[in-house]
C-alpha cells in the first residue's frame, strides 16, 4: 500500500510571451511591510532598527528576507528639474540609497511602494506616465521588490497599466519582484501571471479575526473574510506566481490563538508572508509564531499549491494542501470562540484534487499524523 504522511494543525492568462524577471519566486515571498502599523510614519531610523530586528529576532533565517517600505517614503513633490521621485528629506534626509545598503549590508533585500495612478493611496506622487523613469530609478538605487497600489486609476485600464509597468522593470534590467496591488478588482488571477509574481486578491486586511471595518468610502476585512473571498481561485496559484492574501497581523492585536490560525492559514494557502508588525516589539509568542520553521515549510513547499476547502462542518473548516513527498497539509480551523472537539474520520474523506492530482484513499493507505504546531 502506499504510504503518506499527514502533516496536521488544529486550528484567463495573457496571450503575450511573460515579460517580468523568471523565477524571482518560485516559493511566496517572505518579508516585512511598513503598512499596517506605520501608515506613512516611517524614517530612516524605522528601517534600520527592522533590518537589525529582522536579523536578531531569527526573522532573517526563517526566511523573512524583503524589507518593504509602503506608501509615504517620497517627497510630495517630484524633481522639478529631472522628474525623478525623491525621498522625503525630513523622513529620510540621506535618501533612499542610504537604507537600501544598509538593508543590503544585513544580508537583506530591500522593496518600494507606488502606485499605477496619478497619486498613491495617501497623495504622493504616483507613477502614471513615468513608468520607464521610475523604473530606471528603482534600479539605480538597487530595490528587489516593487509594491504597486491602484489609486488615482480612474480611466486607465489594469492590465495595461500593470503590463506597462512590468515592461519598465524589465527594461531596466534589475531583476525586482513585482507584486500587484490591485485589489482584486479585474481579477488579475485571470491575466497577471505573465506580468508580476504576486497579486492582491482582496482589499485591505484589517487587524481582526472575523470583522469588517468600514471606512465610509471602502472597508477593510478580517482573517476569515479575506479568507473567504477567493477561495475559488487556487487553481491560478504557483511557483513564481501567487495569490496574495496581504499582508499579516499577527502581533498586532489580535490574540495569540487567533494570530496562529491567522498565520497558519496563510501558509495553507500559499501566500506570501509579508509580516505588517513592529518587528522591535515583539513578544516571545509572536516571534515564535511568525518563525515556526515547520508551519512555514508548509509555505515554501516546492509543490507550490494553494489548500482547498474540504469540509464546513459547523464552526469547523477543513483544509488540505498537498505538499512534495507524499504529504498533506490538513488545517482544521474553529471560526467559534469556543474549544470544539473535532471527529474527523480519514477513510470517509478521500482527497482526489485536480488542481494538483493529488489522489489519495486513506482506507487502502498508511499514514501517520504529525501536529505541525506542538511537535
């Protein structure tokens, strides 16, 4: 008989030949993102003391290695006599240049944000008819990876202003990870795999198990509710090119229990793990959570394939990932705030996946169980 392991833990494509940089990520990208904490409050002094903590906190060796700035590094203004976008002089008075060696010198790699629009999220200059010159930019200062917002859009089209973008990298000859923020909204699932490695499936995350915050003009969603949102999507999931769920919140206000779940979930469904926390504040449960080697392998699988929803069973969600080596990843994930006990009888749930044409009949195999979290 064949014999598996379980690993187990409770809780339309472009016609066009792919322009972006081949194989910058054949597994999610894992990093830290400035975003949910900061907003644009961010500095040089920022950066540097989330380089070293990435390093000290064991972040770096789990596999955390971008460091990205979002919105808010730039000046409100442009050049006025070159064009060329400027960091911020009070936030960062020896430029950008400055922090990416510095981020570089720890063995780091460094991101960006803009913006497809006219301005960014929060009114900086966006990137709409200077695409070529700030990519040429971009790789002069020696980025790796480009967050790109979708503000400011009105009347141009995503896949153009995307491809267009992801033509400007390319034709400045620094291979960077192009991640599209898109939100979602022209299901970029359908056509981005030629242009970005990574692309937003959803609005904003907020730092909530099951919630919806709303703004007036937009919302932000919980864990479960981005969870839910496009759980159909996973067949456009894999190596060099994912679904983005965005960035984490674990270690930022949610419970502990909630922050496992929360992470563990992004591992299923392969992910990007971006974390969104103040990485020098951290206590010893969210580091230990955020640099759990084994839940993270689930991650990184070389298989690269998304978990599927297998069961809903009450407050009960049953997920499955199939991983290299003839294992599975199976999540059973309590939505309640009650502890539940989970019967959960193998030879009555077969996997027969066609997304990774994973078959595997548990009532003619032998298998054994391993609890990812507690060892």
């Amino acid at each position: 008989m064949k014999k598996i392991a379980l690993l187990l833990t409770i809780i339309v494509t472009l016609s066009a030949t792919a322009q972006k940089f081949q194989n910058l990520a054949l597994s999610p990208p894992m990093g830290w993102n400035s975003w949910n904490t900061f907003a644009t409050n961010i500095n040089e002094k920022l950066v540097m003391e989330t380089a070293d903590m990435m390093v000290s906190s064991g972040m770096k060796d789990a596999g955390y290695i971008y460091l990205v700035l979002d919105d808010g590094w730039m000046a409100m203004e442009r050049d006025s006599v070159t064009g060329n976008l400027i960091a911020d002089p009070v936030k960062f008075p020896n430029g950008i240049k400055k922090v990416v060696d510095y981020v570089h010198s720890k063995g780091l790699k460094f991101g960006l944000y803009n913006c497809a629009g006219t301005k960014t999220c929060a009114g900086y200059p966006g990137t709409r008819g200077y695409e070529y010159q700030d990519a040429r930019q971009y790789a002069a200062w020696e980025i790796d990876y480009l967050k790109y917002d979708w503000c400011s859009t009105d009347g141009i089209n995503a896949k153009e202003a995307y491809a267009t973008m992801s033509k400007a990298l390319k034709v400045a000859k620094r291979p960077i990870i192009f991640s599209l923020c898109e939100w979602g909204n022209n299901n970029p699932w359908e056509w981005a795999a030629p242009v970005g490695q990574l692309w937003r499936i959803s609005g904003d995350i907020y730092n909530c198990f099951d919630c919806i915050k709303d703004w007036g003009t937009w919302k932000s969603l919980g864990v479960t509710h981005i969870i839910d949102a496009r759980k159909n999507i996973r067949q456009y999931a894999g190596p060099d090119h994912w679904n983005d769920f965005d960035m984490m919140e674990v270690g930022h206000g949610m419970s502990v229990n909630e922050d496992r779940a929360h992470f563990t979930m992004w591992c299923m469904l392969a992910s990007p793990l971006i974390a969104g926390n103040d990485l020098r504040h951290m206590t010893k449960e969210t580091i230990s959570i955020l640099t759990d080697k084994d839940v993270i392998a689930i991650n990184q699988d070389k298989k690269g394939v998304q978990a599927y929803l297998e069961q809903q069973l009450d407050s009960v969600d049953t997920w499955i990932k199939p991983l290299e080596n003839n294992e599975l990843a199976i999540c059973f994930m309590n939505r309640s705030q009650k502890p539940v006990t989970i019967n959960y009888n193998f030879q009555q749930h077969p996997v027969n996946d066609t997304v990774s044409k994973t078959v595997v009949d548990f009532a003619k195999t032998n298998f054994s169980i391993t609890d990812v979290w507690k060892k």
